[in-house]
C-alpha cells in the first residue's frame, strides 16, 4: 500500500513538473526568439552520422522585417482559416479523414499552429503521442499566443530547404534578397515548396511546384493582409 502510495505521489509530481514547465516554456517563447528547434538539432544530428557536412541556415527577424506577402502566400497554401479558427480547423481535419478512407492522396489537415507546435516543441512523426503532445501544446500557443506572434514563429522556425530554416535564411540562400523585399511571385513560391522542402525547391522550382505557385497566388487575391505584429507586453 505504502509502494502503491509513493508511485501516486511521484506520479503528481511528475504531472505537474510537466505543466508547469510545458506552460512557462510556451509563455516565455511569446516574448523571446526561438533560435533553436528540435528539427534543427535532429538533421544536424543525422548529418553528422552521414558524414555529411553540417548545413544549418537560421536567422530569427521579426514579423515586420519580412515581406508582408509572406504571410499571406502561407495562409493561402496551408491554412487559410488560420484567422479564425482556434488552432484546429475541424473541417479539414474531417475532409483529410475521408480521403484517407476513401484511398485518395493524403490531404495535410494540420494549421499552421499546429505546425508550430510540432517545430517548437516537438519531433517529427506520427505517433499518438506525438499527436497528443501536438494537440496540448497547439491549445497553449492559441492561449497564450496572438496571432501574430504565431505567424512570426512560423515563418521563423519552418523547414524551408535542405539546412535552411525560416524565411530570412530562404530570403538570403535562394534569392539574395533579405525577406523584406521579397516579391509576392517569390512567396507564392517558397510557399509552394512547404509540403515538402526537401523534395521541392524554390531555388530550382519543378514544374508541379512552379504550378503549385500559381495556384496559391490565384488565392492570395482572396486573402487579407495580416496585421504586422505589435510587440506583446508582460
């Protein structure tokens, strides 16, 4: 009984150590840079066991430091109730479900949030736990967080080529231009190569992504702007 007792209580202790640091970890991360991220540090790591050379391309700007087209191509592309909804767009998630019964190409029903839980917080995979983990976190974030602020650590932290990370390095390695001036054809792009950036690329664009391209700037006409980001205040 004595054992059983001492397991419940390590249990509750383990409990709230968990939220405790899960919750001031997403709150701090509305006031400071995330410069690091676990997708980073994972393909460094496979990196080095392939003999690679280490390719790691990272610079945090803040949201009104890049092209305002920027935001607007993503949401186009990835999210485009990302204004709105409160982290999870269930009709997505809903027309993703019957695809994947029916047999037909798996649509991606994750928000953009959620995609930033996933990169901040977490590892890349399928697992149920992972899933869990990313759910919890995409709530937190959606508390604590504005929109803009998620925006920002979105285009900040997402794999955006082999080695490059965020819209600033993208900006620097495939077009030499900083991520102010880069054109609304240039954000469609990068925007166009997200499902999946290390098979696409917005330096030498396939045809299936140059295609991708015109489709979101079709439906950036139909997108608002998204305001530039006020500074949250303690």
């Amino acid at each position: 009984m004595n054992a059983l007792r001492r397991i419940q209580k390590i249990s509750r202790w383990i409990v709230l150590l968990f939220l405790e640091s899960t919750i001031l970890s997403v709150i701090a991360y509305r006031f400071i840079p995330v410069y690091v991220t676990p997708l980073m540090l994972i393909r460094c790591v496979q990196q080095v066991f392939n003999g690679e050379e280490l390719r790691l391309k990272h610079h945090w700007i803040p949201l009104s430091e890049m092209s305002p087209h920027m935001a607007v191509a993503v949401v186009a592309s990835e999210d485009q109730r990302f204004m709105t909804h409160c982290g999870f767009d269930f009709d997505a998630i809903e027309k993703a479900w019957q695809e994947r019964q029916e047999g037909k190409r798996k649509r991606g029903g994750s928000t953009i949030t959620q995609q930033t839980a996933k990169n901040v917080f977490l590892w890349p995979s399928s697992t149920w736990l992972r899933k869990g983990l990313e759910a919890y976190f995409t709530g937190l974030i959606e508390l604590f967080w504005s929109k803009q602020r998620i925006m920002e650590v979105y285009l900040n932290s997402i794999e955006m080529g082999d080695g490059i990370y965020g819209v600033e390095a993208v900006a620097q390695q495939h077009f030499r231009r900083p991520a102010k001036k880069l054109s609304k054809a240039n954000c469609a792009l990068i925007a166009a190569t997200l499902p999946n950036p290390l098979r696409y690329s917005s330096l030498s664009p396939s045809r299936f992504v140059l295609k991708n391209q015109t489709r979101i700037l079709r439906q950036m006409r139909n997108i608002q702007s998204i305001p530039e980001l006020v500074p949250d205040k303690p």
